[in-house]
C-alpha cells in the first residue's frame, strides 16, 4: 500500500501539532502519524503550560498562528502572571491546564484542520533515496510517499524507564518505547546520543492535608495567552495551587537510599537535566539546604489527581511512599503512580539548518525533544517552524522561515541548538536572550505577525487585529505626548500617590514616566485620558493600555537595545556557508577549525556564537571574506 502526501509528520506529542496543522493551513496535504489518537497532545509531566520564558514562546506561537495559546486558554484552570515585581521583559505567563481537556482540544484541532489526515501506527524506517526523503515505512508496514518528513518522537527513541531498579521499555507510563528507527537514521550518517528526563509521583487529593500547605490562588486581571479578542482563560472552574516543603527527616531517608538510585548507582548513564533536577539531586547538590519547596498541582477541574512537583524520582516506590509521608501535609498520601526516570535517543541539533531541516537528509526535519530540548513550549516552537519550512521545501524551495535572535524567543531557542549544540536537555530562560526588552510577551503579535503574514501562515483576521491596535495604541501614546497638565488637575492624585507635586505644567508623558504612576490612575484625573480609555474596545481596553504604557516607560531601554541588535545583524547578513575551505585557513586555530568545519555556519554572526570561536578568529574570516 503506497499513499502520497506532501508532508509527513511522526509524533503527535507538541511539536507534532504543531508542525501538522501549519503545514496543513499552508495547503500542504499532510498525515500526522500517531502511536496513539487518544494520547495527542499529551501532556506527559506537569499539567500546565507557560513559565519562565516559556510563556513568552507560547506567545509567540499563538503570534504566528499556533494553536497551543488558544488552547491553554481553553482548558486553564489557573493562570499567572509570573515576575510581576520585575520589569516586563522578564514578565512571562503560566497555567495550570485541565490534562484531559487539553488533549481533546488539540484533538478537535487536528480532526477539523483541512488538508490533514491521522495514522495510528509505528513509523520504523524513514525511506530516503539520493540524499532526499521520499516517505516512511511503518510497523504495519505501510509505506507513505512524501516528499517532506517531519520527525517530532519526544521521549519514544529507544525509551527505557526507570523505577529503583526496575527497568522496561517504553516512551511514556504504559505507552511503547519506539525501535529501530534511530539505528537506520546511524546507518545514514546521523549521529545520536542519549538523554534523560524525569516525572513526579501523582497522589490523591482526598489523601492529603491541605490545611497544612500554604495556598496559592491565580490572578483574576485580563492577561491569558492567545492575543485574539473572545478568548478566555476562564472557561473551567479555577483551582488554587498548593505549597508545602521536605524536611531533614525526607531528606534523610533519600539519603539513606541513594545507592538504589538509577541516577547514582551507575544504572543511568545518559544526560540529565540541570534546570529541573531530581529530589536525589537536589538533596546532594544543596546538602546544606533543610527543605525544598514543592508545588502541589491539580490535574485538571475535577480529578482528585495532583502532581507534585518538585519531587521528580527514581527511587523505588517504597522510599518515594516512605519520603512524601514524612511530609505532615502528605502523611496520609496514597500514590497513583510513583515519579520514574526515562532514557531515550536524540540526535544532536547541530546536524541542523536554522529551518530544522537536516544536514544529510534534504528535506528530512527534526523538532522537539529529537533536538536535545525538554519542555512542551520548546518543542511547540520548534514544531511550527519545522512544519512551514517542511511545506515551504515541497512548494516554494526558495523561501525559508527562520527566526532571528531578536525576532523571538523560538529564534534564540533553535539558534543556540544548532550553533551551540547541547550537553544537557535544553531548557529556555530569559538570560539566554541577549535582546529580551525586545522581545517581551506583551509585544509577540507585534514582532512576529506581520511575519506571519507575510508567509500566509496567519489569517487575515488577526493582522487586521494588529493594526487596529497599534494604531490604539499609537493614539494613546500621542494623547499623552500632546496634552498638557497644570499642577491643579493632579497635584492632589499625586500626593494621594506618595509623589511630588508639580511646580509648573508638564506634558502628561512626563507624569506617565513616574514608577508610580499609571494610566489608569492619572485617568482618574484627567478627562482627555480618561476618555480615550474609555473609547477603547472593552474587550482589548487593559492591554491597549499596557502595551501603550510599557512603550512610553521603556522607550529608552527598547531604543538602546534595538540599535544593539541592529548593529549585531549586519554580521548575520555576510553569508559565508560553502566559500571556505577551513581546513586550509592555517591562521585559525585548531578548536576554530574544527568546529566550523563540524557546524559549517551560515553566517559571520553564527560563526561569532559557536563556542570556542574567538574574536580574532571572526576577524581571520572577515579579512578572508573581503578579499
């Protein structure tokens, strides 16, 4: 049986769906193969979506026209704006999401996006032909023509799981690990190396004493994901998160069973995450430290499921039962199902091109964990870049979509893997963004959608949502520019403010400027103000009015950063991919040699960000290039 598609995508996990259904939207005829129809979009650890710069991704995928914003919003059951006491660079949004009720979503997406087909199976060869992917044979033994793959396995690569000393195969809990496909993909050049991640246990929520946590309710504000108006985080019941912590006690009887740890007794080998660490971890690495805050986090609107986070294991299940009830809010807890650890292959990103298409393979795109990356934002960003640039190599070989450092956050993600590589589950934060005032949260539709529609990943609706609200928001900023305040209109708002009065008028902008102060309160005294934020669309009113106010009290700090970035960009437009001979460049050094050749960089400013390249080094090239 042959079937023809023009993109194929294996792995219906985070990227998958996203790879699919941008692909799809594109008009490219596309199949999404699935060990499992009822596992999409699984969320295989914590239940919730958004975090440290994380939020900013999700943010950024809904920009571009992604699905996993919306439907965040759609199942929340708590939302949060995260590092409210910073400033708004560094503010990033998360929520705890319904597990169930996420999966069904994505689900409903993918059934009802056009252009796109489902297989539950097992793909275990990817058939290649002259350099170029021509489809995949599965475990049935069906083989699907294409001439795009889109290669998104998470954890499934030879997956090997871990509880004490029990060990069995598998990509998930009761799900089957993924065989062969990474030895043919060895067999074709590739080279591939093991990684490890873990999960928390999952207790009962009658079982555990919540009188004893420390209760942490969500913020009931506009903020949410999607930028499109209509869309509601506040669709389900909303359920307050919990705070305990371990104590010496736990951490003593972990202690005392280290040596039955896969991740210390030698079983486990591969690399684990540093940003995310096992309890194990956590009591060696900060021996000095007496408790270790855990989260307790509901499962979805109804389960008595919770998942407790910050107690990631792979103790044998009677010391993570003995640990957790030496906790007082968890004495009585009865385990649903212990934390394990799991091994799996990934092939290190710096086989890639910055649109995840392969280096060996033409047209064969890896995204996701298959990159060295952990987490469901990661991997979703990683996942519509793979997907237009999979329908873009079937239909328009000229164009590609690549994201630069200071267009995105996905831009810095897939930059760092491919120049940099990884040594350990990458993970995204804000200190890995060089340009991050530019690159806020608040601000992604404004970065990223005209891109969007440039490449017609986006519909016209939320282009024209765009422009009508920088052109808001540009009225505002004008408003506060133009109008003229005398100190008898607000000198006593500002002392009411804890603020010095004025001793002569100023423009408005000037009083905007004032920590402080804020639009919405100087509207309170003056008219002009007040009136323009009430003429704003009620539904978009709050964050016209943010995104207005962070333009003016930050402009100084956006200005700066841009002509930084700006001057940085002139190095990535002097291509120099295929014009050297690296070998032969004697005057590099012999670290520099090797790792051009090994990466073979697309520009001068990918050359500057690999490890090991000099300044000196980029010079040697420039001078090479000039002449």
């Amino acid at each position: 049986m042959r079937v023809n598609y023009d993109v194929i995508v294996v792995g219906a996990g985070h990227a998958g769906c996203e790879a699919a259904t941008a692909a799809a939207r594109l008009g490219s005829k596309t199949l999404l193969i699935t060990m499992d129809t009822n596992k999409i979009a699984q969320m295989s650890c914590n239940p919730a979506v958004g975090g440290i710069a994380k939020g900013q991704i999700v943010r950024e995928i809904d920009a571009l026209g992604g699905h996993m914003g919306v439907v965040s919003d759609q199942t929340a059951i708590q939302f949060r704006m995260l590092n409210r006491s910073k400033g708004p660079a560094m503010w990033s949004p998360r929520a705890q999401s319904d597990r169930q009720r996420f999966s069904e979503a994505w689900r409903m997406i993918v059934e009802q996006t056009e252009n796109l087909s489902v297989w539950q199976d097992t793909v275990s060869e990817v058939l290649v032909k002259d350099g170029e992917v021509r489809g995949v044979r599965t475990f049935m033994g069906v083989e699907f023509v294409s001439r795009a793959v889109v290669l998104t396995n998470g954890t499934f690569l030879n997956g090997l799981m871990h509880v004490g000393k029990l060990q069995f195969a598998g990509g998930r809990i009761s799900e089957p690990a993924s065989m062969g496909l990474t030895e043919q993909l060895r067999s074709l050049g590739f080279e591939s190396d093991r990684m490890k991640t873990g999960t928390p246990m999952r207790v009962d929520a009658r079982t555990i004493h919540f009188d004893l946590c420390e209760v942490q309710y969500g913020d009931e504000d506009f903020h949410k994901f999607s930028f499109l108006p209509g869309v509601s985080n506040k669709l389900l019941v909303q359920r307050p998160c919990h705070i305990t912590y371990t104590n010496p006690e736990v951490h003593k009887i972990l202690a005392d069973s280290l040596d039955e740890s896969p991740l210390y007794n030698g079983q486990i080998q591969s690399i684990g995450p540093r940003y995310c660490p096992s309890i194990e971890t956590k009591i060696t690495t900060f021996a000095e430290k007496e408790r270790h805050q855990l989260f307790l986090e509901p499962e979805g609107e109804h389960t008595t499921e919770y998942y407790i986070n910050g107690f990631s294991s792979s103790l044998p299940y009677e010391v993570q039962d003995a640990a957790i009830r030496a906790i007082p809010a968890l004495k009585d807890a009865h385990i649903l199902r212990p934390g394990y650890a799991i091994e799996y292959d990934f092939f290190p990103p710096t086989q890639l091109k910055h649109t995840l298409e392969t280096m060996l393979v033409k047209r064969l795109f890896f995204a996701g964990q298959i990159n060295g990356t952990t987490g469901y934002e990661e991997a979703a960003g990683q996942g519509i870049v793979a997907g237009v640039n999979a329908h873009l190599a079937v239909h328009s070989a000229s164009d590609e979509f690549v994201l630069h450092r200071d267009e995105a956050y996905i831009g810095v993600l897939i930059d760092d893997l491919v120049t940099k590589g990884v040594d350990e589950p990458y993970r995204m934060f804000t200190s890995r963004a060089e340009y991050r005032i530019l690159l806020r949260q608040d601000n992604a539709d404004a970065r990223l959608t005209p891109l969007a529609d440039k490449f017609g990943i986006c519909g016209a609706e939320r282009m024209e949502l765009l422009r009508q609200k920088e052109r808001l928001i540009e009225d505002l900023v004008h408003l506060c520019h133009n109008t003229s305040v005398s100190p008898s209109e607000v000198d006593k708002l500002l002392e009411e403010c804890g603020t010095t009065p004025l001793r002569h008028g100023c423009k408005l902008v000037d009083l905007v400027l004032r920590p402080t102060l804020s639009l919405k309160v100087l509207a309170e005294a003056i008219l002009p103000l007040s009136n323009a934020i009430a003429s704003l669309p009620g539904d978009r009113r709050e964050e016209i009015i943010e995104a207005a106010e962070i333009a003016m009290k930050y402009k100084g700090y956006i200005d700066r950063e841009r002509e930084l970035a700006d001057k940085a960009k002139r190095l990535e437009h002097i291509k120099i991919r295929g014009h050297f001979d690296y070998d032969s460049i004697k005057s590099l050094s012999t670290e520099a040699r090797q790792k051009l050749k090994k990466i073979d960089p697309e520009t001068i400013g990918q050359a500057a960000r690999i490890p090991g390249i000099s300044p000196s080094d980029i010079n040697i090239l420039l001078v090479l290039i000039g002449r």
